[in-house]
C-alpha cells in the first residue's frame, strides 16, 4: 500500500510501484516511473522521462529528471534512470540525457549524493559511490564503482574516473583519474594510491603491491606512459591491467607531474 500525502501532485500516467511513499508538496510527472519501497520526501519535483528503482530515498527540494542545462536541447526524447538503494539528498539536480551524448543519463545503486549535488546530462555512474556536498559531474562524465568525491569539486566534461578512485574535497577535476588513485588539488592531480579503499575491498596484499608496483613505473619511472602501460598489459595481475588499459584509453590525459 503506498503512503501519498494529500498534497502532493501524482500526474496521469506515472507509475508507482508498491510501498512508494510521497511527501507533501512533491510533484510526480506523467512520464515517471517509480520502483518499489521508494522514499520522495516533500517538495520534490521528479519529472520527465524519469525511472527509479527500489528503496532509494529521495530527501525533500531535490530536482529530479528535469530539463538538461544544455543549450542544444530542443525536447528531444531524452531519459534518467536511476538504480536501487541510492540516497539523495536536500536540493540535488539530476538531469536526463541529451541527443548528442546518447540520451541517457543513468545511475547505478547503492550510492550516495550528499547536499547540492549536481549529476548534469548524459553522465554515467556505476555503483556504492559516495558524492559529498555540492560534489558538480557536468555533462558526459562516467564514473566507475566505488568512487568517492569530496564536496565542493567540480568534474569537467567528458572526463572519466576508474573504480576506487578518491577525489579530495574541493578539488578541480578537469582530466581523466586511473582505477585505484588518490586525487588532489586545483587542479587536481595524482597524489599517489587509493590505499584505504584498496585494504578494504582487495582479497589480498599481493594484489596491492602488485597495484604500487605499476603506480610508480607508470606516473614515477620518467618513461612515456603509452610505452609503461603497454608493457603492464602483459600482466598476469586483473587490476595492473585495469590500470594500463585505461591509461591507454584515457582521451583527455591524466594529470600526473612528469620527471
């Protein structure tokens, strides 16, 4: 049975599942679609072509699904979906996608979006991140499992962040992050391994050894990167190769002081 106060606005069309509940003065638009056991506290607006799955919890103010702040957008049919399990807190802005990104913006689960944070068009996030306040993703930005990012830091368009990477708070993040690294500064730049997330969610030490040891041949040795992580594909160790590929593949470069 779902908990709808009486003030709240549910448009002709949208979908609720079972045990939704909707706080007072919130808005759902007819085109959304809302998973079972989800929490919309009050004066929320969830529009557009908007999916979210169970048992996320959606604190009051958010802005959910609304237009993107893109001026090229001219109503295209565009989309949010949004996981399972995620928190989102007071006065967050999530956009859908946009023509020219694919259309889609889309949210995995387990995550968390403290105060003020803003998820613009076309962004991908995979699962159990943690986004402090008024963390900015613009648009196009992925980002892998586990990543945390500390509050007051704005990510650049386009850019990419590996699994487990840790971003400090009020850093600016204008290019791509490797899997497992520690990130600083404005701008923001490579400080070394993610070490806690690596001791909490490695099996074992020789994988994090395994980690450091191509850490510093690839952003401390002095040789070209390209040469260093094509060298570690050779790897036998699943996360050195993860690091190498994405060096690799990395379109906007990694910020790392050269020798």
């Amino acid at each position: 049975m779902n908990n709808i106060h009486k003030t709240a606005i549910i448009e002709d069309g949208a979908q609720l599942g079972e045990n939704v509940t909707i706080g007072a003065y919130t808005i759902i638009g007819k085109n959304v679609k809302i998973g079972d056991g989800t929490i919309i506290d009050s004066h929320t607006v969830v529009e557009g072509k908007t999916t979210i799955g169970k048992n996320n919890h959606i604190f009051s103010h958010a802005a959910i699904g609304t237009i993107p702040q893109d001026l090229k957008f001219d109503g295209e049919d565009v989309e949010l979906i949004i996981g399972d399990n995620n928190k989102i807190r007071e006065f967050t802005l999530f956009n859908p996608g946009t023509k020219g990104g694919g259309s889609i913006t889309k949210i995995g689960s387990n995550n968390l979006f403290m105060g003020y944070t803003h998820v613009a068009h076309d962004v991908i996030i995979g699962d159990n991140c943690v986004f402090a306040n008024c963390a900015t993703l613009a648009g196009h930005v992925e980002i892998d499992d586990f990543v945390v990012v500390g509050g007051l830091t704005p990510i650049h368009q386009f850019c990419k962040i590996g699994t487990q990477v840790m971003i400090g708070g009020g850093s600016v993040v204008t290019q791509d992050i490797p899997p497992f690294c520690l990130a600083e500064g404005n701008k923001a730049v490579l400080r070394g391994l993610n070490l806690n997330g690596l001791r909490r969610r490695f099996d074992n030490r020789e994988d994090i050894n395994a980690v450091k040891t191509a850490y510093k041949a690839l952003f401390e040795g002095g040789r070209p990167l390209s040469d260093v992580a094509n060298e570690l594909l050779e790897n036998e160790n699943k996360y050195v190769k993860e690091l190498a590929s994405f060096c690799l593949s990395t379109k906007r470069g990694i910020p790392f002081n050269r020798k």
